[in-house]
C-alpha cells in the first residue's frame, strides 16, 4: 500500500558544465516522468516511451517507472516483466536506491499473492540486505518492510518461528519510528505491516495468531487516520481491509453476526470495488458459505484473474487464499 514518493523539479537552466547539465536533466526528466505518474500513469508511459527513444535516462530507472505506473494500472503482468527489468544487475540500485525499495517491494507483493513464494523471497531478501546497509533513517524504514515481506514468505513456507521473529523485529522498529516522526509515511507503513501480520496468520489458518494481532493494527489504523495529511480514501483501503480480515477472524470464533457484521462495514466502502477488496471479498463468502453471493461475484473476480495472468475458476481463488503455488 505504499504510495510512490516523488522528486524534486530542478532547473536545468545557466550550468556551464555538460557533464553536470547531463546529469541534472536527468534528474528534469526524472521529475517530469514522477509528476505524471501520480497524475496520469498512461501519460507517463508515454513520456518514457519518448525518453527511451531519444536514448535519454538509465535504462533501469526508466523500466522501474515503468513497473510503477503498471502497478497504479493495475496491470500486473507488465509489472511483473518491468519490474524484474528494473531489478537486474545493480543499476538501479546505484542510481536510485529509493525506486530499487519501491519497486522491489512492489514486485514482492504481486509475486506472494500470486503463491510465487520462493521468487518473492529472492526479491525481498535482496531488497533488505540492501537496505540494511543503509544506517540513515530512510534505510532503517525500508529495511523493517523488507523483513516484514521476509517474514510473510517464511509463513507461507511453513518457517513460523522466522516468520514470527521478523514480524515482531520489524513492527517494533516500525512503531519506534512513527513514534519518534509521526509522518503520514511511517504511520502508514506500520499501519500496513500490522495489517500484512493479521493477514499472514488468517491465510495460514492460524486464527488465534491473527486475533492477537488485530488490536495492534486497529491501534495502526487509528493513529494513521488521525493524521492530517491521511486521505479518505487511504482510511477507507485500510479500513475496508482490516474489517475483511478481522470478519474472518470472527468466523474461525463462531461469531458468525459479528463476523457478517464486519464484513457488511467493509461493503460500504470504495475498497469493496477495489481488485484487492473483490479478492480479499471472495476469500471470507467462500468460508462463510455464502455461496450465491460468491458466484454472483465470480464474472468480476474471472476478470482479475485473467488480467493477472491467473485461471479464472474457483478453484484458483480457493490456492490463492492459502497462497499455495499453482
């Protein structure tokens, strides 16, 4: 759920030394190809088109712009092959280690929804050992969500004691740091990575790990909300997902109203129209056994899978919430 940060616009304007001059206006175009990424993914698909043509730019960094705007498209295939591109050999991270963490944990993320664990895994480990080089504050925040996406696949592996161990490492440090700098980006990032525990646990069937969970990320939530700089629709994404998964918890109990309850809460919000709501939607109708309403959602859910490169049948959605590989 992380938000693509953007550069800073620099003149390119009375420089007399070209080497310099080159290496601003890339740092232009740079900030060209950002501002039109947060406003126009296609627009900026465009502009990096024309930059690659006239053979301006370091390729990776254009191919890591390249993964991020297909991710704000939803367009997870191009993703996957941008991102994959962006990561080879070292450049992008000697050019940009801020778009090497960003993409890398992008990349990570469609790969372990995808039940790709071991592949997610390389991407992430490599991404934290990068990042734990990094001693400045920067490095230190992309480290704790590296470890956080360590942990997740250790999970879905089976390794639950590693698992727990970099969960528990990497929220401490998390809420350490949005305590000391309450920034929207780092009460939106232990907000996430509390959420992504709760998630962990409920698609390994470990539903008492999960409810010990929730109040830690209901506290993540609330925090984060309450900042000035948190959009609606930020809230909602959090707030639409944390009901889904705690309405799952509430199940696994017995706690069938409650559990119907806070499933209705997420319904009556913009995350219930979101792929990862439609997805996460499917995953609690099937184990609550309402099956008319999965099946009246199956077209909108065929329609993800086959944009995902997935099978579109039900049998898919019943690996993918167990994220077993296919």
């Amino acid at each position: 759920m992380l938000c693509f940060t953007g550069y800073v616009v620099t003149s390119c304007a009375g420089l007399s030394n070209k080497e310099k001059q080159g290496e601003v206006c890339d740092s232009c175009n740079d900030s060209l190809v950002a501002q039109r990424l947060l406003a126009n993914p296609r627009l900026a698909l465009q502009t990096i088109d024309s930059l690659e043509a006239a053979g301006m730019g370091i390729p990776q960094r254009l191919y890591g712009y390249r993964a991020l705007a297909y991710n704000q498209l939803g367009d997870i295939q191009n993703l996957i092959k941008w991102g994959r591109k962006a990561l080879e050999g070292n450049a992008l991270l000697e050019s940009d280690d801020e778009m090497f963490y960003q993409v890398s944990d992008k990349l990570f993320t469609v790969l372990v929804n995808q039940g790709e664990t071991e592949s997610a895994l390389a991407v992430v480990q490599r991404g934290y050992d990068a990042a734990k080089e990094n001693t400045e504050t920067r490095g230190l925040h992309w480290a704790a969500i590296m470890l956080h996406g360590i942990g997740y696949c250790e999970m879905q592996m089976g390794h639950i004691d590693e698992a727990e161990r970099c969960f528990s490492q990497s929220y401490i440090g998390l809420k350490q740091m949005a305590s000391s700098d309450s920034s929207l980006f780092n009460l939106r990032t232990c907000a996430r990575v509390a959420y992504n525990i709760v998630d962990a646990y409920n698609s390994t069937e470990q539903y008492d790990k999960a409810a010990a969970w929730i109040e830690s990320a209901e506290d993540a939530l609330e925090k984060m909300a309450a900042s000035p700089e948190c959009p609606q629709a930020l809230k909602n994404d959090f707030m639409g997902g944390l009901a889904i998964q705690k309405a799952i918890v509430l199940l696994q109990e017995g706690r069938r109203a409650e559990a119907d309850a806070s499933y209705a809460t997420a319904m009556q919000l913009d995350y219930a129209n979101s792929s990862y709501g439609i997805v996460e939607s499917a995953v609690y109708l099937e184990r609550a056994n309402r099956m008319a309403e999965l099946m009246a959602l199956m077209p909108r859910i065929d329609s993800l899978s086959n944009a995902w490169g997935n099978p579109a049948s039900l049998a898919h959605w019943e690996k993918y919430q167990k994220k077993e590989t296919l």
